[in-house]
C-alpha cells in the first residue's frame, strides 16, 4: 500500500477514496455538521400526536347519537320516535304526489295505495279549483 491511501483510511480497487468534509468536521468538532452550523432551522417540524383529532366514522357517531337518545329518558324517546314517523309520513306523501303528477314509480319509497288515492283526490282538487276561476 502507498502511504497516500493508508492516510485516507478507506481503499477502494486501484484508488483511494478520500472522507467527505462532513466526516472530516464530524471527526473534528465529534458532532454532525448540520446541528453544529444550523443549517436545518429552517426544516418543517413534524407534526405533534397530541395536537391530532381522533378521526370517528360515521357509523360510530349514528351508533353513539342512537345510544344517547335511548339512554336520555322515556320522554325524549317518544318525542324521538314520533318525529321520527311523522318525517316517514311526509316522506311517503310526497312520494306519492310525485308518482301521480310525474307518471313514475318511485323505488325507494314504499308508497301505500291509500297514500296514492289521497294524492291523486288532492290533485284532482286543484285541478277542479283551477279551471272553475
């Protein structure tokens, strides 16, 4: 060996390669460079775990707003279960209305043949008002 790469330290084939200036300082000052010339103030910190929301689905908060309705008292689920049906009702009447003006059958609504003819009897009504002016 040529006292040339021996002083380098590290042999590479036929040549030697020599440290890099980081490992040079880092040998020197015994702390990485970077730290000790500041040249990372600048990065963007990682963000804390603390300051993080706890993410819930949306099938764990309909379970827990169930759940709380439930436990709230006998009145409260009363009032619960009859607005409840009441939004049903308004739903199927007005599912009802839309297949005797439009024409079309509604799939996703079960719209009872009472609800139909109460629809088809209103309408008629409005149409008998209209014309009689």
């Amino acid at each position: 060996l040529f006292r040339s790469q021996v002083s380098f330290g590290i042999r590479c084939s036929h040549r030697a390669i020599a440290p890099s200036r980081q490992e040079e300082a880092t040998r020197l000052l015994g702390t990485m460079v970077q730290r000790s010339l500041n040249l990372n103030k600048n990065k963007q910190g990682k963000p804390s775990k603390q300051h993080k929301a706890k993410q819930v689905s949306k099938v764990d908060l309909l379970k827990m707003k169930k759940k709380q309705d439930k436990n709230s008292g006998p009145v409260h689920a009363a009032a619960a279960q009859f607005v409840k049906k009441q939004e049903q009702k308004t739903e199927a009447n007005v599912a009802a209305k839309a297949q005797v003006e439009g024409n079309v059958q509604l799939g996703f609504v079960k719209v009872t043949p009472q609800q139909i003819s109460k629809a088809e009897k209103s309408m008629g009504g409005r149409l008998n008002k209209k014309g009689s002016k």
